[in-house]
C-alpha cells in the first residue's frame, strides 16, 4: 500500500521513494511504520511471507529471494525505491536482492538486530538490549520508535471511558507481552503476576485494567485471569479484534505495570507520561546459562567472577567482531534498556518515576540519521 504523507515537509518529485519491508512482528511493524510516516517521503509497505529456507543464515543466503515465498507476498517490481526499511533477520536477504536489482542505487535502513555483517547496511538503527558494537553506521536510540498518533488514542479513550466508568479509580493497565526466544511466560509466572498487580491496585484502592498480546500462550492468559481479583476489565488478545481497548489503556490509565520481556509495550507505556513499573522474572534457562549468556556476563562484569580487565577487553573485541560479520547475535539485555530508562527517570522505582516524563525524541535521531544518507 502507498500511504499519504504526514510530516510537516512537503512531498515533491526529490522526495526518496521507500519501501518498508513488513514481517511477522507486530512491534518491529509498527515502528518501521511510524519511522517512514516521519520521514514524510511517499512510501509503500510490502508485505512479505517466508518459506522453510528462512532458516538459513542470512551470509548463505546471501542477495536472494531464495527464503521467500513469493506467491504470498507483495509484489516486488519496478520501479525500485531509493530507500528500504525492514527489522528482521529473515527480511535482509529480500532487502539485499532489491538493491542489486537497482543497480546498487537503493539505500538500506535496518532496525534491531539482523545477524547479518553490519556493513551490509547503510545504516542500523538500534536500541541498548541488542548490545551492538560501535560502528559508523549503528544509531543508538533509548527506545523502539512506536509512536502512536494522540488522535486513535484519543478516540478510543471516547469509546471506552464510558465502559469502564464502573471501576475504581486509580487505574492500573497491566500489559502483558509473554513467552519470546528470552522469556517463557508460563502458568506459574502468570499467577504471580496477576496477584502482584492485584495487590498494586488494592492498595491504591484503585482497580486493573488488563490486556494481554499476540504472544501470551493460552494457558498463561488463564491463570493469569484466575488470579486477577475484582475490580478488573480483563481483555484476551484477539487477531483484528477492531474492539480492542489497548489505546484507550494508554491514554486512560493513571499508571502501568508492564512485563519485561517487551520493549515495545514498555516504550508506549512510557510515551503515556504516567508511573511505569516493571514485572520481571528469570529468563529462558538456555538462555540464561547458555555459553552466549555466560560469555557475555564474564566479559561484562556481570558473571560471579569477571575476567582480568586486559582479557575481557581482549575477548570483547573477538565478541563484537563475530557479531559484526553476522555469526553471533549476543543475547538480549532487557536489564540494561530497563536501566538506562531508570537512569532517565522514566520507571517507576527510579528518582523521577512518579512525576514520569516523557523520553528525548529518539524518532527526530533516527529520522536525522536518515535524511542525512541522502544529503551526502
């Protein structure tokens, strides 16, 4: 689809043309999104679709549409665009092959993590948990780049504070994300969430307001509504459930406790300049005790005992060079994204938390970082 321009700049015959290369992720979608609406240039979002091949790595694969099932996804076809945005590992063989079909001319934006050589790309837009190495071509943002327009949040406030005029006020939002390649939301870890967010709301003498997400198993989405005491709105996710009250969660509620396993819900959370808390709770093991955890904590300081300063020094380089070339993806620092929005006063817990405000405009950055590409 082409949407309209929506930026304060006009769009005219010099404008770039872009694509933004859609995949499963509902976070990393929304934010290539709201980064190509900024931008204000004329862009169309393709939708793409992957086979079995998707698995392959990304240096075997190469420039290809090897990994693509073609048959289910946007056409893609001249006229090529001058730029193209994606977030996936599986989308950087697709965003490749359309630059060699242009000639080369085609610039490459590439948000999160793609386990790729980052000097594939043109420019790599990223956040503190991904833990990628300096390089010219890596922005650093606090926060992903979900941004949702006051105006969809302010109608579904209309549509449903009178639903929910019932419960006691404060409101707490309790957003739930749920079981990802760190975290495994399971029975256990939901029953304790939803007693925790119970307890939170009862002692404020307020009520929850809660929504769970594409990722929270079944199961979990139960026991979490089993332990959730009244007062409660109590919402299960639903694929294009157009009565979904999420934004009005945002704009609605007087705080929020949001799980720790979502970047995305924690940066909207944040965006509502109201008291955001985090529930955390222990890793995937695998995860936790695997050898790229461990080497990553040894060489950090953050296992029980670090390396000598001149062998982790040593070690951090050969780390961030096999994440360079594409061979290592370092697992993801949730407790650090988590303590750098402390150390900005933007969670609960922290000096500023309960006067939250809202984060330094990470958007303007990355927008920054893009248009210059194109004045070079």
């Amino acid at each position: 689809m082409t949407e309209p321009h929506t930026g304060a700049a006009p769009v005219n015959s010099r404008d770039p043309t872009v694509w933004v290369l859609l995949g499963k992720g509902a976070g990393g979608n929304a934010q290539m999104l709201e980064l190509a609406r900024a931008l204000g240039w004329p862009f169309e979002a393709k939708q793409l679709a992957h086979n079995p091949l998707n698995v392959l790595p990304n240096l075997l694969l190469d420039a290809s549409l090897l990994s693509l099932n073609v048959r289910r996804s946007s056409p893609l076809t001249p006229p090529w665009p001058d730029l193209v945005i994606a977030a996936s590992r599986r989308s950087v063989p697709v965003a490749r092959w359309i630059r060699s079909r242009s000639g080369g001319r085609t610039r490459l934006v590439h948000l999160l993590h793609a386990m790729a050589p980052l000097r594939w790309f043109d420019l790599i837009i990223t956040t503190p948990q991904y833990a990628l190495p300096q390089r010219p071509n890596v922005v650093r943002i606090l926060a992903p780049l979900n941004r949702i327009p006051a105006q969809r949040i302010e109608t579904a406030c209309g549509q449903w504070a009178p639903r929910l005029a019932h419960l006691p006020r404060p409101w707490l939002a309790l957003l739930v994300g749920g079981s990802s390649s760190s975290y495994l939301l399971g029975t256990g870890v939901a029953d304790r969430l939803g007693r925790e967010a119970s307890d939170l709301a009862a002692a404020a003498g307020g009520s929850l307001l809660v929504t769970t997400s594409p990722r929270t198993p079944a199961t979990a989405v139960d026991a979490l509504f089993k332990a959730v005491r009244e007062p409660a709105f109590k919402y299960p996710w639903r694929p294009d459930d157009a009565d979904n009250p999420y934004l009005a969660f945002l704009g609605l509620a007087d705080r929020f406790m949001v799980t720790a396993d979502s970047a995305s819900l924690v940066a909207e959370a944040v965006q509502a300049g109201k008291p955001v808390s985090i529930f955390d709770w222990p890793m995937r093991p695998l995860r936790r005790y695997g050898p790229k955890t461990l080497l990553h904590a040894w060489l950090t300081g953050g296992a029980e005992v670090a390396a000598p300063g001149p062998v982790r020094r040593r070690a951090r380089a050969v780390l961030d060079w096999l994440v360079e070339v594409g061979l290592v993806k370092p697992p993801r620092n949730f407790n650090l994204y988590h303590q750098l929005l402390r150390e900005r006063g933007l969670l609960a817990g922290s000096e500023a938390g309960a006067k939250a405000t809202r984060p330094d405009d990470d958007m303007k950055k990355a927008v920054a970082a893009i248009r210059a590409l194109f004045a070079q």
